[in-house]
C-alpha cells in the first residue's frame, strides 16, 4: 500500500511541476473591468492585440503580488487605423 501511495503523490507532484514549467497559468475566469476595479498587477502575462481600428473589448491576463492569475477585460482603442484619415 506504501508503493501505491507514493506513486500517487509523485504522480500529482508531477502533473503540477509540468505545468509549472510549462509556463501555463489557471485562469477560472474573466473579470470585466470599471473604473472602480481595485488591480493588484505584479506581472503581465499576456497583452492583448491591438493590432486593430476602433474600439473593441480586449483581454488581458496577469500576476497579482501573491502569484495568483487573473483575466481582465475592457475596452481598447485598437492602433490598426494610425494615420487614415
């Protein structure tokens, strides 16, 4: 029963260090942003893609200072239309 156990837990440790280095995060889900959303960023994750014209809801994913990920969106003014006129 001791050998059973411990692959179990070396078995778990490894699932959880794979995705550790991996560099993937657990996001549940995805805050909307207003003005009076208290933010606690310690670290970018993913920036969103501005690479657009006009104003559209865009995500962005982040660190706070005790390493928890979060998901965030709001509205974004896009630079795909800089210098059309």
């Amino acid at each position: 029963m001791t050998t059973k156990l411990m692959a179990l837990i070396f078995g778990v440790l490894g699932a959880s260090a794979s995705n550790v280095f991996a560099g993937e995060t657990q996001i549940t889900d995805t805050q909307e942003y207003s003005y009076s959303t208290k933010l606690d960023i310690a670290e970018v994750t993913m920036s969103p893609d501005l690479n657009f014209c006009g104003v559209r809801p865009v995500v962005m994913s982040y660190i706070d200072h005790m390493g928890k990920p979060h998901s965030l969106r709001y509205e974004a003014s896009g630079n795909g239309c800089l210098g059309q006129n």
